[in-house]
C-alpha cells in the first residue's frame, strides 16, 4: 500500500516541475495579459491558448509592451513607481525600472532600443534607454496617459490629461523637446498610429466615436462612429480593416479605414479594455477587464474561443515572434520586415545558414551591411532577399532607405548553445 502523505508530496513536487517547464515548451508566440487587480501578469501560449505562467509585477499594471525582437516585455505599475521587465524565454521578472510616480501608457521605438512612459503623477514622459535599464532623459508633460510613437520614428504623440487643458502633446525624439499641442474638448484616452503612419486614432471620453488625425498636418478628418465608449482603436498590418474595442456594447467593431463606415460588429466578453493581433494576422486578442477573460476572435469567421486570466484584466500584448526565434537549429532563418523594423532584431545562427528577408511592410526597404558585405538597395514590398553566411562574426546592416532601422546577425562557428 503506497504512504499517501510521501506520494502527495511527489505529486505536488511534479505539478510544480511540470508549471515551471510550461512556458518553455510553448507552442507559438506567447501573449501578455496585466491583470490590474491582481498586481499580475498572466501568460498565454497563443499556441494552445492556455495560460503558461502567471508573474507579480509592479502594483496596478497598466500599460504593457512587447520589445520587436520578442525577447522584452515592459510593464507599468501604475500603483508603483516602476516598470517591471520581463524576461520572454524564461517568463520571470529580470528587474524593477524605476521611473517615477503613477507610470501608465507605454510606447517603443521599433528598433527596440527606447521605452517611454507616460509617468502621469510626476507629469512628464520617461525615455527609458533598454539597454542600460534605466532613464536617460525626461520630458514634462501634464498628466500624460498614454503615447504613440509615429512609424518613422520622428515624433511621439502623448495623450494629455490635464483638467481643463486636455490636449495631444506632439514631442519630437530627436531633441527630446515638445514641438506643438492640440487642444481638446474632452479628456484623451488611447492614442494609435495606423501601420503606415498615415493617420492616428483617438479615442475621448465621453464621445462615441474615434477621431482621426493626420499627423502630416495635425488636421482632423471625419471620425469612425462607434456605440458606446470606444477605447483602443488600430489599423493593423496585413487587416484590410481597421478595428475599435467599444466598452459599452462589449465588442470589437471593425471598420473602412477609407470611408470610416463599420463594417461588422463581433461581441465579446464585458467591459473589453485592449486588444492586439496574432503573428500570423488571423485572430484578435481581447483582453475583458468585466468578465476576467480574453477573447481569442478568429477573423475567418471560426469560433470564439475564450481564456479566464487574472481579475479586471486590462491591456495585453502579444509577440510577433517566439522569445526562442532568435536562434535557430535548422539551415534556414527568417527575418521580417514590418512597421519600419527588422523583426526579430538580432539573430544568432550558425556558419553556413541561410538567412532571409521578406518585405511584409506598405513601404520599400533595403538592407546595407556595415562590413560591405552583400546586401540589397531596394527590397519592394512583398520581396524577399536571402545570403549564406559562411564566417563567423557580428554583421550590423541598417535600412538602406531608412537607415534609423538597425539590426544584426550574429554568426558562430558551431550551433548555438550546443
């Protein structure tokens, strides 16, 4: 007869193993849910659709962003002065940024290498460098709350949440200095630049609709009318439509990005606070801060499929590529180009590989090797481009028509950690 207490004991130790190895063997990409009562974080293989591993972050998460190369999530406490980073292959908390009092809304540079935080109770815009882990720079903005960071990488716009004196705060990221202010009626809540840069949506409390800017001339076109308390609205790379989470139905909308007419309506669970697209563009990911859920939307028209989280769950994001996809086993790797950024960043592969470029951007690119290795002038979209490397070293290249676009190929001589 087995002694039950010693096989408990095993059982408990198994299940513990067995948690622990979960998020290593994931799937396909992972997506990151803040639940803001929980001061948590839960993680979904996008692969099985099952949380993975749940993190305690920062108190209050709410904002939370995926670095391009997969490898980073950020994550603010807005109850905490810091933004919690988190390692993706290993899903564990590396380190506590601190960056001041109340940090909410979160933005990135694509090329990975800038954060900043919209640190509303010390009413200025953090610009956390990801490299060194900290904050380099600050820029005073009243009451920010959330910021969006134009394709080219120019200009961020910040949601400004000073009573009385709501506005868009445009700063320029090169010096770092506040370049104009739109006023507005009402108080700001999410700001989104559509994938080509071409217009920027804006959602206001208390008005039923999502306003439209062009960011070329800060002028406002016709909006998208929504029902009741639109929050997050976007154009993704590769939607035809664009899409709008609205609170008060409890459903993503989507929408002609030309005309501004809706063009279905898809329920999902209560109160949906934030959404993002899957890596392969075919489901929506919604987070639903009322019923402690995220709703998983197939595009194609399939089924619904639903994954309890955390309690009152706010903003998800999700990776574009696996934490792991920056070293690869086989003969081949395979590089992205999307919303002016090379994706994954920095690749690892073994002498001898071939390496690949596919163009899934609106845009042309190119890629210009440092060492005057081959490269490519111009890649259209929809183009591929592909070299062997047969030496060992460190290849940087840069866009050769945007060249703030950066990235590298690491080369070794034997497979990597082998």
């Amino acid at each position: 007869m087995i002694a039950m207490p010693g096989f408990a004991r095993i059982l408990v130790i198994f299940a513990a193993l067995a948690a622990s190895a979960a998020a290593a063997l994931a799937a396909g990409p992972k997506a990151y849910v803040g639940n803001f009562k929980d001061s948590t974080v839960s993680v979904i293989d996008t692969g099985t659709e099952r949380v993975v591993a749940t993190l305690p972050v920062a108190a209050g998460p709410d904002g939370i962003i995926v670095a391009p190369n997969g490898r980073s999530v950020f994550v603010s406490g807005s109850g905490a002065a810091a933004v919690s980073e988190i390692d993706a292959a290993s899903d564990r908390v590396t380190r506590a940024i601190d960056v001041g009092k109340g940090p909410q809304g979160l933005a990135m540079t694509t090329d990975g290498k800038w954060l900043l935080v919209a640190v509303n109770g010390d009413d200025r815009v953090a610009f956390v460098d990801t490299s060194a882990h900290g904050v380099s720079a600050t820029v005073p903005v009243p009451k920010p709350h959330t910021i969006a960071i134009r394709p080219d990488g120019r200009q961020a716009y910040v949601a400004s949440q000073e009573p009385g004196h709501f506005a868009l705060v445009v700063i320029d990221m090169a010096t770092r200095a506040v370049v104009t202010q739109i006023p507005l009626d009402k108080p700001p809540r999410d700001l989104e630049f559509s994938h080509d840069g071409k217009a920027l949506y804006l959602t206001l409390a208390g008005v039923a609709a999502v306003q439209v800017l062009d960011p070329a001339t800060n002028q406002w076109g016709a909006p998208v009318p929504t029902g009741v308390s639109p929050h997050i609205a976007q154009h993704f790379m590769g939607m035809a439509s664009g899409v709008v989470v609205v609170q008060g139905p409890g459903e993503v909308m989507l929408f002609d990005p030309a005309t501004h007419a809706a063009v279905r309506s898809i329920p999902v669970g209560k109160q949906p606070h934030w959404l993002d697209l899957s890596a392969d563009g075919k489901k929506l990911w919604v987070s639903n801060e009322g019923s402690n859920d995220v709703s998983v939307v197939d595009l194609a028209g399939g089924p619904m499929h639903t994954v309890a989280v955390g309690n009152a769950p706010r903003k998800i994001a999700l990776q574009r590529t696996a934490a792991s996809e920056g070293a690869h086993a086989g003969g081949s790797a395979h590089v992205a180009i999307r919303n002016f950024a090379f994706e994954p960043a920095q690749i690892t592969v073994k002498a001898g590989q071939r390496v690949s470029w596919q163009n899934d951007d609106g845009a042309p690119h190119g890629l210009v090797f440092k060492d005057g290795s081959t490269g490519i002038d111009l890649l259209l979209p929809g183009k591929a481009f592909a070299r062997v490397f047969d030496k060992p070293g460190v290849y940087d290249y840069v866009c050769s028509v945007h060249p703030y676009m950066t990235a590298r190929v690491t080369v070794v001589g034997s497979q990597p950690g082998s």
